[in-house]
C-alpha cells in the first residue's frame, strides 16, 4: 500500500496500540525492581527479588530445564519440519500431501490442551502394550515438543521454497549433481533463512510451553513455564517479575540481532548486483 | 519438479514427515477415540479393559458411558457454550483492535513499516504465561490501574477486575492479537496502492475508498485471520483458569479437571473428542479462506 500521506488517525492507532501492548511488558520489568511487598522495605529501585531469584533452586532448575527440552526439542522439529516444508514447497503433487497438509494444521489450529491429551494418551497407551515405563519425563517431553515445533518450521520453511525458481536444481542437476547432493548443496541452503527463523520459533514455543508440559512432565520434570503456572495461582510474586525481565532481555537482544541481520539481508539483496 | 517421478531424496523428505506426524499426531487421535468407549476402574491406568474373556470367550467391554454423561449434564453444555461465546468475543476483540493496527503499519512510510511490524510482534516473543501473569498484577484490586483512578478521585475503592469474564476477554484478546494482527497485515500490505489512487482521482472520498476498495479486498485475510483467533481460542484452558471464576469454566478446563482432579480418563476423552469434532467441522467448512499450512492466501 501506499504510504505517501501519513494521516493523524494512523500516528493515534500505532501510539494506542503499542500503549496496550508494552503496558504489561512495562509492568512486568517495573515491579521487578520493587523492593516492598513481602519484604517490607520501600525502596523502589532494588534488586532485592534478583537476589531472592539467584538463590531459589526450585525456580532455576525448572528454568534450566525448560532451556535444555527447548534445546532437545527444537533441533528435533527442525529436522521434521524443513523436510515437510521442502517436500510441499517443490513437489506440487504426491502421494500423501494432503494427508501430510492436515496432519501439519492440527498442532496450529487444535487446542494445546487437546494435543496435551492425546500425547499423553498415546504415550500411555504404548506403555500398557509394551511395558515402557517412562511414560512421562523428558524422553516424552521432548518428542511432544518436537511434534507441536514441526509445523511452525514447516509453515515457514515452505513459504520460502514455495514458488522458488527451480532454475539453481535444475542447473545442479544437468551439470550432473546426483538428487542427494543437489539437495544439500542447492536446496537446503536456499532455505536457510528461514530454517533458522523457524528454530527460534520452535525454541521460543517449546520454552512457553505449559499445557502439553503439565499433561508429560513428571514429579522431577517441571518445566520453568508449569512452576510460574503454579506459582501464579497463589497470586503476584515479584520473583516471576524477575525472571520475567530477564527472558525479555534475553529475547529482545537474540530478535534485535535477527532482526538487524534479516534488514541487512534485504538492503544487500536489493542493490543491484553485478 | 519438472517431470513427475520422485527421486529417493523426493521419498525421503515426504516419508519421514509424513511418518513423524501420523504417528504423533493421527495415532494417539486414535487411541483417545478407543479410550472413550472405555469404562472406568480403580487401576492404573484408571481405565477398565476393552476386552474381557469369560467362560472361554472373549467379549467386548466398550461403553458409552462417557458421552451419556457428557450429553446428560448441564454444566458440560454450559462449558461447551461458554467457550465458542468466549472464542466468538475474542475473535470480535482481535478484528477490532487488530485491524486497525494492521492498517495503520501497512499504510506507515515504506521505510517504518518493518520497524513497526517489529515492534508489534515483540511482546509475542516473549512468555505467553508472562503476559497473563502481567495483567494479573495491573488489574488486580491493589494494581496500579486502580491505584490510578483511586488517586484521580474517579472511584472511591478499588474496583474488581481480576476474575471476571471481563479479565478472561481482555487477556484473550491481547493474546491471540499477533494471530490476527500477521495474517491481516501480509494481506492489507500486499493491496496495490494503484486501486486506492484510482478511486481517490475518481473523486472516492477516504472512507468510501475504504469501504468500496480496501475492505472487499482484505476480507479474505479478515476471516482467516479471524479463524486463526476462534479455533485455538475455544480450548484455552490457561487463561480463563487464571484470571477468570466459576462463570468462566470452559471446555479446556473441564477436560483438564476431568482428568486430574476426577481421574475420569474416558470422560476426558469424550470431551476431547467432541472438542475435536467442533473444531474440525468449521475449519473444513472454512477452508477455502485458509491457505495451507494457515498461510493467507493472496
């Protein structure tokens, strides 16, 4: 669309929008410097909950652990997804495509709580036929986490192959690349970008977690997302400020350099080449 | 592909996706269908067998026990209409304020509209849990929304807000905003400014450019945005479970209390089946607007 006459009413929806996206975000990193509440004293900038953090074991390991699932996990739905994105990108027609395309919508339409479930029952139900007993805990974890990661890599994944000019394959190919190489050497890393984007989103989703979380996790696996859960029904806890403002740095620094290097990209791709 | 034949590389990259997800995800569909004509027992799991051998015969246990149950009890049909109300009022809140938001970006200067796209999905990055958890505190009695207008002098005490139906809206809303807010503006951006200076040099006001050009145009993105909003919002269980009350109980936590709390697995099951059922049939009836894999169509 064209931007050309900047009119009052867009500056007013932008600032009002923003205004009620950033107030909980203000919040959350404001009252983590609170110095009152529980602890009486009144002091407002403090760092009083940081250090009540830094020694709350329960809160760092659950956080430490989400890390690693998110970390186990998202490698595992790379993997599934840039295949699926791949193979519905460049191949128009194949056996199994629609089921392959609906198998991919349902962890993005269906309720987290009815994955959660199923999950939980198919990993139950494979223990009462085999006598596997690690129904719940990480191994379970990390395969559901990987399974609700897929599609979001495959949806990006696919739009990126989708539509691309076959021409680089093809090339690759009369030159006399065998399928496995030109897919290595051509394929896959044409759709790097948005292998990458796609991960951090697995990451991102795996970390958040906490239905699907609540339905696997054992006693000894509770995820930082199900502590904070947990936590929340008792009421406030600056601590969760806390560790809240410290994943909204970590955040903000990794999309800033994500952001900065897609930007970058699209300004060298635009100039004029050769 | 030029030619139609699949090379083994082909194969594979259909076969392993294609494998992970019908056993993750079509499999244990399956198994939750079985388990719902299950009846129950004090074991573990708390299920009683499918099949039983009497007198040297096998015979079969299946029951539908848990969807009389589920049909026979008011307070199931209330959290069945509680959710699609609540979904619906999402939905309507997302479109609202999305909408315009989406707009405003798309028609930013050119050299802007990434920086704001940016910043509109930020706060999406970051913990969905945080978000709720963050206007638990701003909402609550003693948060500093009522603190504010306390101080003003607009309100004498503070005023409940936190765990109402009202506080399940709002957080749902500001939740399920980049759902909308994403699909929305691909398509307003994609609109060609051409129509627009077509129909402001035939003397079109802005309003009735808007209406007669932009909006017919950006409706498919509108509704699918929209059903990308309505369908997860019908389950969600961590919301209304936070910040809502009893008035607020919906599908997501009556299955989630099923199954903890009443250890009642083929009623969970049931419900998430009916679950499944009402999900399924709109989507496949609206399928047209969705592109694969969620993605807008142009």
């Amino acid at each position: 669309m064209n931007g050309a006459a900047q009119r009052p009413w867009q500056n007013v929806t932008l600032a009002l929008g923003f205004a009620f996206l950033y107030l909980p975000i203000a919040w959350i990193v404001l009252y983590s410097f609170s110095g009152y509440a529980t602890d009486g004293g009144g002091r407002f900038p403090s760092l009083h909950w940081y250090q009540a953090l830094s020694v709350d074991d329960e809160l760092l390991d659950a956080a430490y652990r989400s890390l690693r699932l998110a970390l186990l996990s998202s490698p595992i739905a790379v993997v599934i997804g840039t295949l699926a994105g791949i193979a519905l990108g460049r191949l128009e027609r194949f056996p199994g495509r629609s089921v392959l395309l609906a198998l991919l919508a349902v962890p993005i339409f269906a309720p987290e709580i009815l994955l959660g479930f199923s999950f939980l029952m198919l990993f139950a139900g494979l223990g009462a036929v085999t006598g596997w007993q690690e129904g719940k805990g990480m191994p379970t974890l990390v395969i559901a986490h990987a399974t609700l990661g897929a599609p979001i890599v495959a949806s990006v994944v696919f739009a990126r192959v989708l539509g691309r000019d076959r021409a680089l394959e093809d090339a690759a190919r009369d030159l006399g690349a065998r399928p496995l190489r030109v897919f290595l050497t051509v394929t896959l890393p044409l759709a790097v970008p948005a292998i990458l984007s796609g991960w951090l989103l697995a990451i991102t989703l795996s970390f958040d977690d906490v239905v699907t979380s609540s339905f696997l996790a054992g006693p000894e696996t509770t995820t930082l997302p199900m502590a904070i859960f947990s936590s929340l029904r008792v009421g406030v806890n600056p601590e969760i400020n806390a560790i809240g403002t410290l994943m909204l740095i970590g955040v903000a620094l990794v999309f800033t350099a994500a952001f900065a290097v897609v930007s970058l990209g699209k300004r060298a791709k635009t100039r004029p080449v050769g | 592909m030029t030619g139609s034949r699949l090379t083994a590389v082909d194969r594979a990259t259909i076969a392993v996706p294609l494998a992970w997800m019908l056993a993750l995800l079509a499999v244990p569909l399956v198994f939750v269908a079985l388990l719902s004509v299950h009846g129950v027992a004090d074991a573990i799991p708390p299920i009683a067998p499918l099949f039983g051998r009497t007198d040297g015969h096998w015979t079969l246990h299946a029951t539908l026990r848990a969807f009389s149950l589920m049909a026979g009890d008011v307070l199931y049909r209330a959290a069945f209409v509680s959710a699609l109300i609540n979904a619906a009022l999402t939905m309507i809140g997302c479109v609202a304020i999305g909408f315009p938001i989406a707009l405003a970006i798309a028609q930013a200067p050119r050299s802007r509209r990434n920086g704001y796209l940016f910043l509109a999905v930020l706060p999406f990055w970051t913990s969905f849990l945080l978000r709720a958890y963050a206007w638990i505190g701003l909402i609550r009695d003693s948060g500093p929304i009522n603190a504010a207008l306390m101080s003003l002098g607009w309100i004498d005490h503070p005023v409940p807000m936190l765990f109402t139906p009202a506080a399940v809206w709002l957080v749902m809303v500001y939740s399920y905003l980049p759902f909308f807010v994403l699909p929305m503006y691909a398509v307003l951006e994609a609109l060609p400014a051409e129509l627009l200076a077509a129909a402001a040099d035939l003397g079109a006001r802005p309003a009735y450019a808007f209406r007669t050009v932009t909006l017919p145009l950006a409706l498919p993105g509108l509704i699918s945005g929209a059903v990308l909003v309505f369908i997860p919002a019908v389950g969600e269980y961590v919301i209304p479970e936070l910040v809502g009350n009893s008035s607020t109980i919906m599908i997501g936590g009556i299955l989630w209390d099923e199954f903890f709390q009443n250890r009642d697995w083929p009623l969970a099951a049931a419900i998430a089946m009916a679950t499944f059922l009402l999900l399924i049939v709109p989507s496949f009836l609206l399928r047209r607007w969705i592109g694969p894999l969620g993605a807008t169509q142009r």
